[in-house]
C-alpha cells in the first residue's frame, strides 16, 4: 500500500469525500484525487496538512506504512463527530520533532539494508 492508498484509509476513515478533505488539508480537491491514485507524489503541505489537522493519525504509519493508523499515543479528546477541531492542532514544533524523527529512523533503515545488500 503506497502513501495515497493510505491517505485515502485516513480520509474514508474520517468519513470525508475528496472536496471536504481538500478543503480541510488546503489543497486541491484535483491533487487528492491524483495523489489517491499514486499518479502524483505527496508533498510536505500534504503531510503537515493531515498531521495538522488530524492529530490522532499516526504519522510514522502515513509517511511509512509501519505501525498502526491511529496514533496509540494520542491523549486529545476526538470530538464525537469525528471532524477536526481547533483545539486538536499540534504544534509546528511537534510536528517538525516527529519528521525529524522519522528521516532519522528511516535513514538508519536504509544504511542497515545497504550493509545486508
């Protein structure tokens, strides 16, 4: 499963169509369709925007594919509808600590399997 196969289990999981997706991660409803069907890469707004804006998902597993989807570490209350709220916003500096994290890891893979190879 590719990033935008997992984009799209987050959006479905949020029970979201393309537009209101869109609308929420401020990019094209045009480029999530593209990046659903793996015809265009995921770009850093994308990932911050879904980070952003739904805290609860696991980023490691939406850059990735390791782990789960939801982040089991995840402490904020969801709001019983589901949608995002203002005060789910994870700081600039989380997100950015949690990126810088996961490069680290998969730099550390990727030096591990040029040594197997």
């Amino acid at each position: 499963m590719g990033i935008g196969s997992r984009i799209k289990e987050i959006r479905l999981s949020k029970k979201l169509n393309q537009k209101r997706f869109s609308e929420i991660t401020n990019v094209s409803r045009s480029y999530i369709s593209e990046i659903e069907s793996e015809k265009s890469k995921v770009s850093i707004d994308v990932a911050v925007g879904i980070a952003t804006h739904f805290p609860d998902i696991n980023l490691n597993w939406l850059l990735t594919g390791d782990g789960n989807i939801l982040d089991h570490n995840f402490h904020r209350k969801t709001p019983a509808n589901n949608q995002p709220s203002e005060t789910q916003h994870v700081t600039k500096k989380e997100l950015m600590d949690t990126l810088e994290l996961i490069l680290q890891e998969t730099e550390k893979g990727m030096e591990l399997v040029k040594k197997m190879g």
